[in-house]
C-alpha cells in the first residue's frame, strides 16, 4: 500500500525537539510521543503496552524509551520491548521531517504503523 500525504499531519517543530527528551503530542486523539536522538526523529504510540502509562515520561537511552513504572524499554525503530513486564511491541509511526533548520516540520501519520 502506498502511503497517502495527507495522512501525515505537523506534530511540531524540529526546533521544539530537544535531543533524548520525548514530546508528547496528540494527532487525531492519538497520543504519539515523538523523540529526537541519535540523528533522527522517531514517533510511537505514548502509551506502554503493559498498562496505561506514558512513555514520553520516560527516558530515552540507545534508541529506546524507557518506561518509567516497571522498566520495560521500546526500541523506537521497531516498537518491541526489551524484556519484561511488557510482551507486546507498541505502534510505531511514520516520521517525515519538511524543510530546514529548527523552523522544519516534524510530520507523523498515526494513520499507518511502519
Ligand atoms: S506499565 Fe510500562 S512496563 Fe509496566
């Protein structure tokens, strides 16, 4: 399936990203923590897959998000957990970035999981 543009919608600016501290954002009710590290910018689903945490609370290490109640990690690639209490990955969403510099648009489609 080809992806549709419109489907990604501004989570914000790159400028507003602040290197290993997620955002937390909603797009279409969905809450999506988008995370800037390691050269690129990654969006997930803010909500741990083991109870009903936030994860953009947690802390950001070697491309993970740590969840701060029981310690599981996600990879931000791929959504899985690094162990447990959690089993089951997260969703994780499609980033494209437009334009240049801080002023640059940090898009998410929460429409399509990659
Ligand atoms: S709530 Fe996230 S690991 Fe338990």
């Amino acid at each position: 399936m080809t992806a549709d543009a419109s489907a990604y919608v501004k989570a914000c600016a790159l400028g507003d990203l602040e290197e290993d501290t997620p955002k937390r954002v909603e797009l279409g009710g969905v809450p999506v923590a988008v995370v800037r590290t390691e050269g690129e910018v990654f969006a997930v689903h803010d909500i741990c897959s083991h109870a009903n945490v936030s994860l953009s609370e947690g802390e950001v290490e070697d491309c993970r998000i740590e969840c701060w109640l029981h310690g599981s990690s996600f990879d931000l690639r791929t959504g899985k957990p690094s162990g447990l209490p959690a089993t089951r990955p997260i969703p994780v969403f499609p980033v494209k970035i437009e334009g240049d510099g801080p002023g640059a648009a940090v898009l998410v489609s929460v429409t399509q999981e990659s």
